[in-house]
C-alpha cells in the first residue's frame, strides 16, 4: 500500500500536518508515539501557546490527544530510521515494516545527541542505527548496542537471536535490561575504531572487539534519516513553504532551526501540509492526464 504522505514526528509540527491532511482527505499515516512529545509532555507550564495561557504540558498532551481522538487519527508507534527517495514515491524503513509513500513531512523535532568520535565515519561500514533491520548482517558475528531508549533493550534481545555476541552498553536508567545472552557493560563509549569497516569500540574501561555498531537513540540525525537532505547549520533547510532540497519531501518544527517554540512547529506543521497536499494534488493530476492520454491513442 502506498499512502499519499507519510508524516514522522508527533510534536506539534506533525500533529497540525496531520489535522491538515486529514481535514483535506489525503490518505497518510502519521509515526509517533505514545507520549506524543516527551518535551510537551514534561513541561511544567507553557505561557506562550496562543489562546490557552498559563497551561501545563500535560494539559497541552491532554488536549492534543483528545483532537487527534475527535478527527479520527491514529499513530504508528514505530519508528522510522531511514528515508530514501526512489523516485517518485518514498520509502521508510522501521525496525518491522517497510512503507511507501507519495510524499514525506518530516517532524522529528531536534537530534540533540553528539556523535561519538568515528561514528559518522562509519556509518554504512559497521554503524548503524536499527538493529532489527540490519539484524541478518550480523549473524554469527559481535555486535555492540549502545541504548539510550527503551526500545533499545528489546533490539539487544532481537540481535541475541541472529548474532553470536552482543554487548549492551545502556546509556541511561532504564526498568528493564537485556537478559543473558546479551553482556551488559558499565562502561561509557568513547570511540568507534576501524579501518575499512568497524573492528572495536572504545570503552572508558576497556576495548570491545566487535564487527557492527548500533547506537539507539531517541532521535536520528536528519542527514541520517534521509540521506542527501540539505542541511543548513545542522538543522533542515526548508524554503517558505516547507519544500527541502528533496522533490516532495517537507520539512517543519525544530527540526528546521530555531526559535523552538510550539507555536511556530505547529504553523509550519500547517504549511507543509498545504504544500504536500498540493503535491498529491499535482501528482494525482499528471496520472489522471496520462491515463486519458493512453485511452485517446
């Protein structure tokens, strides 16, 4: 199935994109998840969202869930990792799905981690960032996931099955861990080591020989999610209507650089989707030319 636009994020930005379509009735599907914006959701107060002063964030959370409920829209809670332009449609991999979509609005709000030394190096060559997906590379072979989320220890479990080691360097508390097989290492990363490809991580501690990376953040890098993507000062380059440097892709929200406010996420969240929908609009309107076009010759 391919949808016509496919939104990653549930923040603001995303959430008033998908009112947007649905309100136009484009067929899409939005990718968040539960919390729908930990930042939101966590705020003790919010004094600058027009019209509902003085709120808390899970005021905010409350009355964001209860529109989505009302107008009948559901999330995915899966999360997107990649992002790849084939054409005229897109594809987005998860950790269990592949999907297709006409367009793209992206959403995610800002990668605020720091890269380890070496690991953008080699990204593709032994660095990774869903191991679910990338799982059959590494059979019989040793693996190291560095988790920042818990999602992260259900990946290690996944891996245990398929990998002949794997190493769980945990990044954070976390209500569970990885049962044995998976060695859980208190230890800090420091440094991705190799030559061609990925032979060690470097611990305070110690040096794990490994063939394979995965660091399991919240977010992804944008240059990372959707390879090719323009990037101005590290964040998204959009122009006035949310269009990136990639055909049918949109951008909005922090994403696209600062102010982070909620406000102004969710007025591009807005924008980009009156730009995708006139996309799918043209999009749908190049078929339905060429199929008249077939019928008269």
């Amino acid at each position: 199935m391919r949808y016509d636009c496919a939104i990653i994020g549930s923040g603001p930005a995303g959430l008033q994109a998908a009112l947007n379509l649905k309100i136009r009735g484009k067929d899409f599907i939005l990718f968040g998840n539960a919390d729908l914006s930990r930042k939101i959701r966590t705020a003790p107060l919010v004094k600058n969202y027009l019209g509902l002063p003085s709120i808390s964030g899970e005021e905010l959370y409350s009355a964001f869930s209860k529109h989505l409920q009302d107008m009948d829209i559901e999330l995915t809670f899966e999360k997107v990792t990649l992002v790849y332009p084939m054409g005229d449609y897109f594809s987005l991999a998860t950790g269990h799905n592949i999907y297709e979509a006409s367009c793209v609005i992206l959403a995610p709000g800002v990668f605020q981690a720091s890269f380890l030394k070496g690991e953008r190096e080699f990204m593709g060559r032994g660095v990774g960032y869903c191991a679910t997906c990338d799982a059959a590379l590494y059979k019989n072979r040793t693996v190291a996931i560095i988790g920042y989320t818990a999602e992260s220890v259900a990946e290690a479990q996944f891996m245990a099955g398929i990998a002949s080691k794997v190493y769980f360097i945990a990044q954070g508390k976390f209500a569970e861990r990885p049962a044995p097989p998976v060695e859980i290492i208190e230890s800090g990363p420091l440094e991705v080591i190799g030559e061609k490809r990925v032979e060690a991580l470097k611990l305070e501690s110690m040096t794990l020989e490994v063939d394979g990376i995965f660091f399991l953040r919240e977010s992804v890098a944008p240059d990372t999610l959707v390879p090719g993507i323009e990037l101005e000062n590290g964040f998204i380059k959009v122009d006035g209507a949310m269009r990136t440097s990639l055909n049918g892709c949109f951008a909005a929200g922090d994403c696209t650089g600062k102010p982070h406010q909620y406000i102004r996420a969710a007025g591009q969240g807005l924008t980009a989707a009156h730009s995708a929908v006139e996309y799918i609009d043209n999009i749908k309107r190049s078929e339905s030319h060429a199929r008249a076009y077939k019928q008269i010759i």
